[in-house]
C-alpha cells in the first residue's frame, strides 16, 4: 500500500479534521510537549521506494509561527474558515502558495503508537483569539529557523567553502 493522504481520522476519541484547531499532549516530542496546531491531514502507508511505513498527523504548529504574526495569521484563517462553513482542505501545495511563511510550522506528529498523543481538546473557532494570545508564551519560530539554516548550510557546502579559506 502507497502512502494516502486523507483530510479526517476519527482517532483517540476525536475526530480529527483539516482546518480545525486542537491541542494536545506528545509524548515524542522535540521542542514543544503541548502542541497547539491547524490540522492540514493524515499521512498513512508505506512509502514506494523506502519502505517505511507513516502514520503522521500533518500539522500547522502556532507555537513555530512567529509571535509577531500569529494573530495576523490566526484572523486570516478565521476568515477563510468562515467562508468555507468549515469545509477546508488544507494541502501541503496551498500552505507553500498562500502561506509562504508557515513552512517552518509545518509539523508532523505520529498518531500511533496511541500513547503519543493524549489529552485531545478540539478548540472551537469562536476560541482562536483569546487561545492564540495564550500561546505567546511559546515561541519555538527562531530555533525552527536556525535549523533550517543549519541543514541548508550543510546541504549546500556553506561550511566547507569557509573552512577550505586561507588564511593570511
């Protein structure tokens, strides 16, 4: 089986779907123990050619997205919520297009084993400005970032042009 991509999962109780807002505890985590997210999808297969198999919660992180600009984003996403009557299906090619910015809010989480995530609360709309003036004691934006720059250096021989510099 190849790797699906589907925009709701009834899983721990909750039925996960794209748009919505949830946050949650994870156990596997990297930076944030209490992530709160937008909901894009479910990555759940075995990828072609590594064999790996996924089963990944694909998610929009508030807490990499920099302070400065999660209530700008929050009341965009309102409104495009709004107007779809909660009908959205959030794909990787339209957070690249749309919200160039949010690429390194971009999170994955593993849905199972099952003990990864626990405490679901589904955060309803009407919610998002008083829970996105909560999250501001998280910023995880600057250490995403740094990150990057550090594979990107790497992955472009960055490091290795300076270190190959003579000195005089």
């Amino acid at each position: 089986m190849s790797i699906r991509i589907t925009y709701s999962k009834r899983s721990h109780n909750v039925q996960w779907k794209s748009g919505e807002i949830y946050s949650f505890s994870y156990s596997n985590w990297l930076n944030d123990p209490r992530p709160l997210c937008i909901f894009l999808n479910v990555l759940d297969g075995v990828h072609p050619t590594s064999g790996h198999t996924w089963k990944l919660f694909q998610m929009i992180n508030f807490h990499y997205i920099p302070r400065a600009s999660r209530r700008k984003f929050a009341n965009e996403w309102k409104e495009v919520y709004e107007k779809s009557k909660g009908n959205v299906k959030l794909t990787w090619d339209t957070v690249k297009v749309k919200y160039p910015f949010l690429k390194t809010a971009i999170r994955r989480y593993f849905f199972l084993p099952k003990h990864f995530i626990t405490s679901v609360i589904h955060i309803p709309m009407e919610n998002i400005d008083e829970v996105v003036v909560l999250s501001k004691a998280k910023d995880f934006s600057q250490r995403s970032r740094d990150a990057f720059l550090k594979r990107y250096k790497k992955l472009h021989g960055v490091e290795r042009k300076h270190a190959n510099r003579r000195q005089y």
